[in-house]
C-alpha cells in the first residue's frame, strides 16, 4: 500500500472523533485531476504513453466524484471507456460541443445521479463560448446538481480550469463564479468546488473565493480545514519532473458550509521516475450530512 493509501486508511480512522456524530454516510472522495491535454510535442510524455498510468492512479483511489482539465475529446473518449461505471459531463470550451479542451465533470454512477447539468465561460458573456478579459485561452466552469443515492441529499458541484497568464481574468473568474453560486445555488444544496486555478490560496483570485462570507455561498478550502492535515508535497504543478524541489499549489479543492473533511492529500505518485501528467493529482475525503442544518464541519 503506497504512502497515500496508507493516509486515506489512518483518515478515516482517525476522523469519526473529529467531526460531528450526525455524519454517518459514507464518506466521499473527490478529486481533481489536470491530465494534460494530448499533443506529441511532449514526446515521451505524449499521451498514449502515459494514460495507462494515470488511468490506473484514478482507478486506485475510486473517487466518487472527480473534475479533469485539459481534456481533448479523444481522451475524453478514452476515460469513459476506462470507466464505464461513471458519468461524465462536460463541453468542449472552444464551440460548446467538440472543439478544445473540456474541463468534465464525472461521477460514480453507483453513488449518484445527475439532476441537472451545464457550462458557463469564465468571460463578460458567460452564456457563450468566449475570452475573457486577459486570458491566453476561453477558460469556462462545468457544473452539475446530484442526488446521493442513498439519501437523497443534493450536491452542487463546479468545476473550472484558470487562465495561466491572464491576472485580470483570474480575478474575475472569481468574482464570477461567486456570483454565479449566489445567484444558482439552490436551498439545502451542498457545494463542491475544484479546478485548477493557475494560482495558489495567496493570490487574490483564490483568497476572495474563501474570504466571501456576506454572499452566503462561504467556500472552505479543504487542505486548510483537514482534520488530519495534508497528505504529500505542498505543490501540484510538476512540468513532469517527479520529484521537483519546489513548486506552487494551484490545484484546488473547496467545499461549502457545512461539510466536514477528514483529509487531503496531493498524490506524488510515479513509475520509475515518470508521472503520468504534469500535475498531481488533488484529493479530498468529505463528509457530507444527509439532512439540511446538519453540519459536519469538524469540531477539533
């Protein structure tokens, strides 16, 4: 059992002290994931010499909910033949269809069902696919509302991929997403948010996501509020160096009010010095109630 395993095993161990006794579901792991888009100018880091890999990572840890960015679509076709017992969602940011990345959302069909799902771009006309402000690229946000199957409580998940270079843009893709989240967010929805954000919790595009109280829609960073703490390196972004000595993180995720998180952990995995992206991979273990005024925030 690798040394992430071993974490998630002592979590949730550990964990029932830590939280509320009202939080007896099971506890749910997400994930976010940039798998690097598919081009051969990565040579021996091309994708088809790698996503056996990283199909693998993800099939090990079984995330009930997971969020990947740079997705063309035919590695889009490719994770959902890898795993048919999840639904995915998502649209190419380019035309809203096919074309460009996709920053999908997917789910373990056996744990959820998908209400509602849909798209908006991170720009000044968010029902279309469009640039925003200083942005290198059409950045955009994929969300779904679910149902837990086993009782029925609601979830709203977001996922999103930044801009890498434009500042403005991070900005106000905060701004935007926090907007869109007070203006959408339905009553007793518990919410998730993922991504990579190309920034970390210093930059103010990230810090305004976790200082917004008065909006109502509070996000928790999940690293921050751990019961048991952070698991791994303190950096996501590894440009496909194994075992880089420094680094940022900017892979991310946040929950709403009211969910509690045993752990979270960055998985610094690799095969004989090879990774199979250039991001590791983000996990999270939630607890997240059954019942609206429940909370599972832990208590210390």
């Amino acid at each position: 059992m690798n040394i992430i395993l071993r974490a998630l095993a002592i979590a949730l161990l550990l964990a029932p002290a830590s939280v509320s006794a009202q939080c007896t579901s099971r506890p749910v792991l997400a994930m976010t994931y940039n798998i690097r888009l598919d081009t051969t100018a990565d040579g021996a880091n091309a994708w088809t010499y790698r996503k056996d890999f990283l199909f693998n990572q993800i099939a090990s840890m079984r995330p009930e909910i997971l969020g990947l960015q740079e997705v063309l679509l035919n590695q889009k076709r490719d994770l959902e033949v890898a795993f048919p017992g999840y639904r995915f969602v998502g649209v190419g940011r380019d035309d809203s269809k096919e074309q460009g990345e996709f920053s999908p959302l997917a789910f373990d069909s056996s744990q959820f069902q998908i209400r509602e799902s849909g798209t908006f771009w991170l720009s000044t006309s968010p029902a279309l696919p469009s640039l925003g402000w200083d942005a290198g690229y059409k950045r955009l946000v994929t969300w779904a509302r679910l149902i837990r199957k086993g009782d029925r409580t609601r979830l709203l998940v977001l996922n999103t991929h930044w801009d890498h270079q434009g500042l403005v843009a991070r900005r106000e893709s905060g701004k935007l997403v926090l907007s869109w989240l007070g203006k959408n967010r339905q009553r007793n929805e518990r919410l998730v948010l993922l991504g990579d954000f190309n920034a970390d919790e210093s930059e103010e595009s990230v810090a305004q996501l976790t200082a917004d109280r008065a909006s109502g829609s509070a996000l928790f960073d999940t690293r921050t509020i751990s019961a048991t703490g952070s698991a791994g390196p303190s950096f996501s972004f590894n440009a496909f160096n194994a075992f880089p000595a420094t680094g940022k993180l900017i892979d991310h995720i946040f929950v709403g009010t009211g969910i509690g998180v045993r752990m979270h952990a960055v998985i610094a995995q690799h095969e004989n010095g090879r990774v199979a992206s250039d991001h590791f991979p983000v996990v999270a273990l939630l607890d997240i109630p059954s019942r609206a005024g429940q909370s599972c925030r832990a208590t210390g």
